[in-house]
C-alpha cells in the first residue's frame, strides 16, 4: 500500500462551502462513509462530501467523528481546525455477512 493512500484532507471547499474529504484507500473510504459522508465518484477523481442540508454544528459533529475514526487506525488526515480532535474512537470494521 503506498504511503499516500494513507493521506487524508478533510477541508471546507472555500467556493462551494461543503466539506470534503479528499485521498485514502478503500478503508479510508469505508470509514467516512459509515461516518455519514456521500462518496462521490467522477471520471477523473473521487472524494466525499458530507450530506446536503445539515447545519454547520451537524457538519462539524460528522467531519470530526470521521477524523478522529482515520487517525484511530493510522491515517495521517489534515483538516481544518474546526474539525480537529486528539480524540481516537474505537475503530470497529464491518463483519461480512454469509
């Protein structure tokens, strides 16, 4: 796994205001979305917002939980300070189902 898959920018977008998760692998993307982000898939680039409609404590409450879920299972994630958290939540992967 290259070291970048393990990098994760999580960041108000300055034009449209929506925040967005940019980077990761399939387990970074496995984590934001469980923690309520939209992943958002285009020809040429991949990332995540959080859903249309919440206020700004609902987006700051989710971008945070998604941040302190990445850094508990050791992605480097650089985001805004609002979303910033020392905080690591116990990290408990899906169980496939047979």
């Amino acid at each position: 796994m290259a070291l970048s898959d393990r990098h994760i920018e999580l960041h108000r977008d300055p034009h449209s205001g929506e925040v967005l998760a940019h980077g990761g692998d399939e387990e970074a993307h496995s984590i934001l979305q469980r923690a309520g982000f939209i992943h958002v898939r285009r020809q040429h680039e991949q990332y995540h917002r959080v859903p249309a409609g919440l206020d700004q404590a609902a987006e700051k409450a989710l971008a945070t939980t998604a941040v302190s879920a990445l850094r508990s299972v050791g992605y480097w994630v650089a985001c805004d300070e609002p979303f910033d958290t020392d905080r690591l939540t116990a990290y408990d992967p899906p169980s496939a189902r047979g």
